[in-house]
C-alpha cells in the first residue's frame, strides 16, 4: 500500500507494519530469520514459506494471548490460507478477502455455544486475538489516536474476562446482579410513592386483606400496628391469614375473638422472650408444650394457636352448651367467649387493646400473673363484663375515666398493683357495682363519694396514701358488708351514723390518723358484725360496753388508742370472740369474773392499761386461751390455779405488784403447750425451778 501525503501512515500500513514485526519476532526465536522471513512482496512471491509462516504467526499470537494450543482460530483451519491471503494476495480457487476487514471473520472463528452467545450478547460481535489484540498488545509499536487507544483499552478488558467459559459464567452472573439491582430499583421507586397498608396489601394475599378489612373495619386493631411488622398485632394476623389450621373464613363471626386470643397470646410471647430470652417455659404437669408454637412462658398453655377450636384452649370457656346432659363451656369449637381465666399462670405483658375483641366475654381472671402496664381502659367496650380481676399484677399508672362505661360490671379487683393516682368520680355510674378492691396500690387524694353505688356490699381501699375523712356518704350504702380503710392517712372523726349499715360484717379503719369518741352507735344495730378493727389511731372514750351484744363478733381489735374506762362486765354475750385487743390504752379497774364467759377467747391482750386488783380465777374457765397477756398493769394479790388452760402457750406478768409464788398447777402447763412464762420473779414473786422462761 502506497503511504499518504505527508508521509503519514495509514491505519491498514500499521497494522501490516505491526504484523511484519511479528513474523521478525518469530524468526528471531527460532533462529531460522533468514529461511522464516514472511513474504510481503508482490504478485511475483511463490508462497513457498507460507505454511511456516502461517505456523510461526499462530504460535506468536497464543504467546501474546495466552491461549492453548487445543484452541484453533480460523486462519489454522483453514489451510488454504497463505501469507499472500494474509497480505492482498490470493490463491488459484480462493476469494479475495480484505484482511483490514474485521467483519470478514479470518481471525477467529465465531463461538456459537451458549457461553459464545451470553458473551456476544455482553460485549458484541465476537473479535478474536488479530489485528486489534495484537496491535493493543503493544503500546510502544502502536501509536494510534485517542479513539484507537480507548478501543484497545475496551478489547483488553473484554479479552481479560470473556476468553474463557469460566469468565463468561462470571459475566452471566454480574449480569443476574446488575438486572437484581434494576428491578429493585424499579420495585422501591414504584413503592416509594406507595402507602404502608397498600405496599402491605400488594405482598400478601386476598385472604390477607379480606381479614384485614374486618379486624379494621370492627375497630378492634389499629391499622399502623398491624402494618408493623414485629408487632403482636402484625403476627396473630398472618397467623390467622396463613398459619392457622382452623381457616377460619373472614365472614366467620368468630374470626375476630380468635384473632383478639392470638394478639393476646403473642403479645404475652414477646414479652417473656424480651425478658427470658430463651428461657423455657415452666410447666405444670406437661409433657408437651406442641412443636412450632412459640413458648409465652406461662405455666399451662394446653392447646392455644393450634387448629382445635379456641373453646378448648387453656382458661377459655365459652357459652353453656349440653354434652351428655350435662352443661360444659369447654369444647372444641369456636364459640362466644363467657370466661378468660388465666389466674396464677405466669402470664407476661400488658393487657393489649384488642382484648376488647372479646366482646362477649362476662368474667376476666388475669390475676396473680406478670402483667404490666396500665389499666386496660379498652375493657370499657366489654358491655357484658361483669368481673374483672387483675389482682396481684405489676401495673402502674392511673384509673382512667373510662372505667365509667363498665356499665355491667358487678366486680373490679386490682388488688397488689402499682396504680396511682385518684379514684375517678366516674366510679359512681356503675350502679350495679358490687365489688370494688383497690388495695394495695398507690392511689392518692381523697376517699371518692360512692352515694350512688347503691348495690355495692365489698369495698377494699386499705393500704394506699388516701388522705381526707371518711365520707358521710358511705351510710348511704345500704347494702355494704365489708369495708377495708385501714393504712392510709385518713383523719377526721367516724360518722355517727354507720350505725345505719345493718348488714355491715367487716370494719377495719385502723393505722391511720382518727380521732374522737367510737360511735358506740355501730353496735345497736349491727348484729352481724364479725370483725372490727380500729387499732393504732387516736380515739378517745370509753370501751364501748355495747359490744357485749354482738354473738358473732370473733376480732376486736381496738389497742393503741387512748380509750378509757373499765372492762365492761357486759361483755357476756360474746360467744364467738377469739382474738381480744385492749392494750397500750388507759383502761383501769379490774378484770371482771365475767371474763370467764370469754369461753372460745384465743388472745387476750390487757398489757399497758392501769388495770388493779387480782386476776380473777374465772381465767380457768377459758380454756382456749393460747396467748395471755396481763404485762405493765397494776395487778396485784396472789396467782389463781389455772391449770384448766391447757391450750396455754404464752403467759406475760411481769410488771406487776404480783405476790407469792407461781402455782405448780400453772408450771405443769409445760408438759402441754406452755412454752413461756414471764413474771418478777427477781422481786415479790417466786418462781419454781425451771418453771419461768423469763425473770424480771
């Protein structure tokens, strides 16, 4: 080829340039130059060196490329191609062929094998190791423009990872991960403009969303809870959706209190595995606790989230139904829920707000559990709730108004909690209240009026920090037989009036800050009364002699006041008292020899009085009398014979002006229960050897 104006070399001079120093180079390595030497000459050439020629440039070529020599290329195959073919000249029967064109395919043959196909499709038309490799195979020789050099740039890289079958399974699976990534890129830009509930709705499936739609739509679950996904709400629902053996249609009436039992169940799950982590459950009597349900850590959960009807779950019972002729709540089915009664099985968690899912239900026993949290204010939406007991719990923070729309309920204990804060007047609207215990909790401000709880027979406020006075409106409770003030801070005197409440049985105001005369009134008409309790206070007055009267009175208990007076010899009719406290009052006089009537007495405490005289020898007569205190009085006169007293376990008498000696009848109570005596045996009184306990 002629060279151009300016004596530039053209692209096609270049590469013959370049494939001249190649055949050079093969001759140099073989030592043969001069025998080996290409022909590039004209039409005159015999091609008499062409097959070595053609060997040589072969074995060049793999050199540069790093080929095997398994791997033939076009131009060894075909044999019919010479240096003269290779340089513009043909052989007799061969087509001229342009070997400047890459198109023509002299240089490699084209792979048609599945790796072949998957590399043309990466990187295009398939170009083997000629021209282009070889010229970019050298920097030095060739010198092109920029566009050449970025080309071989692209030819090496190609070259470097699809030679081989092996790079292209590499290339096929970048190309797997490039095509991930655009789809995931299309995915999330589609989702991005895309609500949490409608991206929720498009991965799941029909039944999914049907159940969805009646969870929501009876306004049983929040719809941000159920789209979180770790939430106990977001796992009873694909329980119910997918899990759940029973499939329950999403018209079923019973859908949803299967599915408020699920959220209750994975809510207390989660919240013993946040504790516990992996701890396992304590069983009670269990062998088995069914494969692939998740362990909540209670002590019995007999068959909860398994295909048989919630009926049959542990604790639950549903509407009376006749088996046998015998009314049961329990069977496998799904049914209107009557009880939930989980009492004492190491239940965790707080009470969630689709427990009003249960709509139903008349009777909840959470008590005795690990429940925490506040009060479940969603309670409110059982109307047919009639009992609630959340007894000896872990919850905290305060009543909520809400407790007002209990209308049915009849009994509310949340006895041993944490709640703090007032007891809300809205109490009040719950005319059918019978029951209501709030001890043992933090509860503040002022005892609430309950005129209007008509019906109500048991109220428990004791231990808390209530302040204020006993409401007058209290007499106006007909109906109250138990009524439990004792340990709070309340003042202020007693109302004259309770002697209104005939049916009352229980009364018990002690430790707390009374004061004021006893109304001597609550024993005219109170002839049930069975327990008073008013120790630790500041009441003043007299013992009130009209508690002779009561038969079934068995606990008075009335010592740390400042009561005055004698012991009143009317208390004769007393047939039922076993537990009798007087001391650390101002009590005087003597003991009456109507104490003897005291025949069922167990306890009887008169130390710290200014009580005189002798003790009377009716004492014998009490035969149940285990603990005898007579200590710090001014008891005087010699010891009476009470060797009857056979049940006699303490006797205290130290402190006294007590003379003589102590009776041996009284010092063989040893052999039978008496286990301590006391008296001043170091001054006017003698005792026996080995008879006293204690000597002062």
């Amino acid at each position: 080829m002629a060279s151009r104006k300016g004596g530039a070399m053209s692209q096609y001079e270049r590469r013959a340039a370049r494939q001249r120093q190649l055949a050079q180079m093969e001759a140099e390595a073989s030592g043969t130059q001069a025998s080996m030497q290409l022909n590039t000459g004209g039409p005159e050439d015999d091609g008499r060196f062409v097959s070595m020629r053609q060997r040589n440039q072969e074995t060049a070529r793999r050199f540069l490329y790093d080929e095997d020599e398994g791997v033939q290329t076009t131009a060894t195959v075909k044999n019919t191609t010479t240096a003269a073919n290779l340089f513009g000249r043909e052989e007799p029967g061969m087509e001229g062929v342009n070997l400047m064109d890459h198109e023509t395919g002299i240089y490699t043959q084209q792979d048609n094998s599945l790796t072949g196909r998957i590399r043309r499709f990466f990187f295009g038309p398939d170009q083997g190791p000629g021209e282009h490799d070889a010229i970019a195979a050298d920097s030095e020789v060739y010198l092109g423009d920029r566009a050449s050099r970025s080309s071989s740039i692209i030819v090496r890289l190609r070259t470097l990872l699809c030679s081989t079958k092996q790079r292209a399974i590499v290339c096929f699976i970048v190309f797997f991960a490039l095509l991930s990534v655009a789809f995931y890129s299309i995915h999330t830009m589609r989702r991005s403009g895309m609500s949490d509930q409608e991206i929720l709705f498009s991965e799941n499936s029909a039944r999914f969303r049907d159940i969805w739609d009646v969870i929501t739509l009876e306004g049983v679950s929040d719809p941000n809870a159920l789209s979180a996904s770790t939430t106990p709400q977001a796992r009873a629902l694909r329980w119910i959706a997918y899990s759940d053996e029973a499939r329950l249609e999403p018209s079923d009436p019973m859908l949803v209190q299967r599915y408020s039992l699920a959220v209750f169940f994975f809510n207390s799950f989660m919240a013993f595995a946040r504790h516990s982590g992996t701890k396992q459950t304590i069983e009670k009597g269990k062998d088995d606790q069914y494969q692939g349900i998740p362990v909540a850590g209670w002590y019995i959960q007999d068959y909860w989230m398994s295909e048989k009807g919630y009926c049959s779950w542990y604790g639950v019972e549903c509407q009376a139904r006749q088996e046998g002729g015998i009314q049961v709540r329990q069977y496998d089915d799904n049914a209107n829920i009557y009880a939930l009664n989980l009492t004492y099985n190491y239940v965790w968690g707080a009470v969630p707000d689709e427990i009003k899912g249960l709509q139903p239900i008349e009777r909840m026993d959470l008590s005795r559990n690990r429940l925490t949290g506040s009060f479940p204010g969603e309670v409110r939406r059982l109307s047919n709730l009639r009992i609630l007991k959340l007894q000896d719990n872990k919850l905290s923070g305060s009543l909520p108004p809400e407790i007002g729309f209990m209308q049915s309920a009849v009994e509310i204990d949340i006895t041993n909690n944490g709640i703090r804060g007032s007891v809300p007047t809205e109490i009040n609207r719950l005319t059918n209240l019978q029951i209501v215990k709030f001890a043992k909790n933090s509860l503040t401000s002022q005892l609430p009026s309950i005129r209007s709880l008509s019906n109500l027979r048991y109220l428990h406020l004791n231990e808390n920090d209530l302040t204020g006075t006993v409401p007058f409106t209290i007499v106006e409770v007909p109906e109250l037989r138990e009524v439990y003030l004792e340990k709070n801070r309340i003042g202020g005197t007693l109302p004259p009036e309770l002697q209104t409440l005939s049916k009352l049985r229980i009364f018990s105001v002690h430790n707390n800050n009374l004061e004021g005369e006893f109304p001597n009134g609550l024993f005219r008409s109170n002839l049930d009364l069975e327990y008073l309790s008013i120790q630790f206070n500041k009441f003043t007055g007299s013992i009130p002699t009209r508690a002779g009267t009561l038969s079934k009175l068995h606990t008075l208990q009335m010592h740390d006041n400042l009561l005055t007076g004698k012991f009143p010899t009317e208390w004769t009719a007393m047939d039922s008292l076993e537990i009798l406290h007087l001391q650390n009052n101002k009590m005087h006089g003597q003991i009456p020899t109507t104490i003897g009537k005291l025949k069922k007495v167990k306890e009887l405490w008169l130390n710290n009085n200014n009580i005189t005289g002798p003790l009377p020898v009716e004492l014998n007569d009490c035969t149940a009398l285990e603990l005898a205190y007579f200590d710090h009085n001014l008891l005087d006169g010699k010891l009476p014979e009470l060797g009857q007293m056979k049940n006699l376990n303490t006797l205290r008498l130290e402190g006294n002006s007590i003379t003589g000696s102590v009776p041996q009848p009284i010092c063989d109570l040893k052999s039978f229960k008496l286990r301590f005596i006391s008296a001043d045996c170091k001054s006017d009184l003698t005792c026996p050897d080995s008879c006293c306990s204690k000597c002062f």
